[in-house]
C-alpha cells in the first residue's frame, strides 16, 4: 500500500490482477519504476505525480482498486 497524502493505492493487488508489465504500461511507468515501489514499506509516502501516474494506470486497468 503506497500513499499520498489521505489516498491510498494497492499496487500489490493491481500487480496480481493484470502484472507489473501492464500496471507500467497503463500509468506510463517503467516496470523498474514500479519494481522498485514494491519494496516500500507499507503506507510510505510517494510524489504527488507519481500518485497520478500509479491511479490514472489501475483506473484504465481496474476502476475500483484504489482507495
């Protein structure tokens, strides 16, 4: 679970539903990119463009899960 200021995104859960390779392609990250957010610790704060990026990707890929 990654967060940005009140909001919260489950990369984990994304990644297991469609794959890394999908979850970068639809935020328009790099799979090293989102690699490497998954060995944050849980609920660690991220940029407030990265937070676009991850929720604009699991929207197109699953409109509901983002918190």
């Amino acid at each position: 679970m990654l967060r940005w200021g009140d909001h919260k995104v489950d990369v984990e859960r994304t990644i297991a539903a469609h794959g890394q390779a999908a979850l970068a392609a639809a935020a328009g990250m790099s799979s090293t990119v989102i690699g490497r957010m998954r060995r944050y610790d849980d609920e660690q704060p991220i940029k407030p463009e990265t937070w676009t990026k991850l929720q604009a990707g699991i929207t197109q890929l699953a409109p509901c899960e983002y918190v």
